[in-house]
C-alpha cells in the first residue's frame, strides 16, 4: 500500500470556520434547536464569531435556577434536531 502525506491548510480551514455559508450553518441548527424546544419560558439564539462562526440557544425563565440540570429540555430539544451534544 503507498504511503500517503495529509498536510493541512490551517488558514483555510480557519477561513471556512469563518465564513458566511458556515455561519448560515451554525445559525440554522440553532433556530432548529429553539423551534423544537418544547419547554416554558423565553429562547434565544445569538449568533457570535470566535476563531470560527457559532451560536448560543438560552433559555430565559423564571424561577429556573438549575431546572436545565434537572430536565434537559434544552438538551432534548438538540437531540431532537440530530445534534450530538457531549460535555
């Protein structure tokens, strides 16, 4: 079997991570992640860019110190969509 070399383009990798298609990408998982979730109280996606574009769902209600741990709705609601979370 011939040997073969894998030499990554770290740069380009990082513009891909950035870019507008993958941003579009992250955002729509996360819309999908607040329209399946099924839970009380308020959801919010804010979309941000670090080293590559992402997404943040929360989940605003009131007197839910803690409730997420207890239930795993918002965790549901992502499995839900076929997103794989891992801590």
């Amino acid at each position: 079997m011939a040997r073969v070399e894998l030499h990554i383009d770290y740069a380009e990798v990082g513009r891909i991570l950035k870019s507008p298609s993958m941003a579009d990408a992250v955002g729509a998982a996360a819309s999908a992640v607040q329209a399946s979730y099924g839970g009380d109280g308020r959801v919010f996606v804010d979309r941000y860019t670090t080293d590559r574009a992402a997404a943040a769902v929360t989940v605003v209600k009131k007197n839910a110190e803690g409730s997420e741990l207890l239930t795993g709705e918002l965790l549901s609601a992502a499995r839900r969509v076929g997103l794989e979370v891992r801590g």
